[in-house]
C-alpha cells in the first residue's frame, strides 16, 4: 500500500516517525534500495512475517472484532521494551 502518511497525519504521530517508504515484499535485503529505503530498520511490525523474519521485529495479525478484545498491540508493545533493554546493552 506503499507510505501512509496520511495514518502519520490522521493521528498526529510526526514526532515519532522520520520517514515512511514502499516495503520489499521479496528479496527485502536486496530491494531497499531500488525501493528508496534509506535507513535499515532498527524493528519492523508487520503482518507479512516474512518482513519479520529478514528484519528484526513482532508480527501483528489481522485485527481482532471487536477492537476493544484485541490485545496485540500490548504484546507488541512489551517486544520493543525487550529488543530497547537489548540494545542499550551491547
């Protein structure tokens, strides 16, 4: 679906995000740069699990209805405060 600046600006989310691109869906290594992809993401959340596992990162499914029962996102939340407290330690 290519850069979603418009989820960016819908919930007003400019401070924490520097960039959006188009995501390699094959040979994701190898098409960052015919892609335009600048940087090498540090942690990627998707709902493709290939992207999860040629980058590091948590995958998140499909939405569960009704959106108030779905707690992906905590656990999400939980795996980037583990990959942070990784990280500052190397």
């Amino acid at each position: 679906m290519g850069p979603r600046w418009e989820v960016v600006q819908r919930f007003d989310l400019h401070e924490h995000v520097a960039d959006c691109f188009w995501k390699p869906l094959h040979n994701h290594h190898a098409r960052m740069e015919e892609l335009g992809i600048t940087i090498f993401p540090d942690y990627v959340i998707d709902d493709h699990v290939e992207i999860i596992h040629a980058f590091t990162g948590s995958h998140v499914p499909e939405p569960m209805l009704p959106l108030d029962r779905d707690k992906v996102m905590w656990r999400v939340y939980d795996e980037i405060s583990a990959h942070v407290s990784r990280t500052q330690l190397d």
